[in-house]
C-alpha cells in the first residue's frame, strides 16, 4: 500500500503482468463508477487506460465498442464523463468485463488522473471550506 501524500486512504497499486499489455497501473483502492447499458458498476480497478468491473451480465464481447459514463464523486462534488471504450476481455463464470477507454478528451483525462493522485479531492475540500 502507498500512502496518500495528504494522510487520506492508501493507494493499492494492482500488478501489472506483459501479457495483458496494460500502459498504466490500475488501482482498486480509489474506485470510479461506470455506467455501461444503463446499469452502473464500480470498478475493481482502473487506469487512466481502461477499467474492470463485475456483475456484467451484457452481451458485450471483446472488441465491441461502447458508450459508458464515467462517475467521480469526490466530497460530494459528482464529475460524468461520457467516454467511449473497447472491450478487451469478458469473464462470463465470473461477470467481469475489461475495457480501454478510447479517446478521453482532456476534461475527462485531467479529471481521473485528479481522482487517481488526489489532486480532484483536495481542490474540491478547499472550495468547501472556502
């Protein structure tokens, strides 16, 4: 676990192994929402390349592209993003689904990777107490 610089939660960096090709480490500790076929999942981790969630019951598979919302709530502030993904892998036995996001704009970008160093919390716990 890594500390969190400002003394808030630890930080889970998940491994990353070569044969899945992932550019960016995923976190499971800091979670974001997906809303993906009109039902929302929060992630068991994520990047700023891709997400995966569970209890995807979809008829989704790999290679499908899709719309999905991306949800941070950070101290009662709720950022949406509408994003597209590609599905990299589907875990039927298990309901998971994996995908990449696919052109984040910078809005959406700077947002998770506020949300993922704790930048996004501490701006909106200073606008609160401001």
């Amino acid at each position: 676990m890594i500390p969190e610089a400002t003394g808030g939660p630890a930080m889970k960096i998940i491994g990353v192994q070569l044969s899945n090709q992932r550019r960016d480490k995923r976190v499971s500790v800091i979670p974001i929402e997906i809303e993906l076929e009109g039902e929302v999942y929060t992630t068991l981790d994520w990047s700023l390349g891709g997400f995966l969630i569970d209890g995807y019951a979809g008829r989704r598979r790999p290679g499908d592209e899709v719309t999905i919302t991306i949800r941070v709530a950070a101290n009662e502030v709720e950022f949406n993003h509408v994003a597209g993904a590609e599905v990299v892998r589907i875990d039927s036995l298990g309901k998971q689904l994996a995908a990449n996001f696919v052109g984040l704009d910078s809005e959406t970008l700077a947002d998770l990777e506020g949300w993922l160093t704790g930048r996004l919390r501490r701006q909106q716990k200073r606008k609160k107490a401001g």
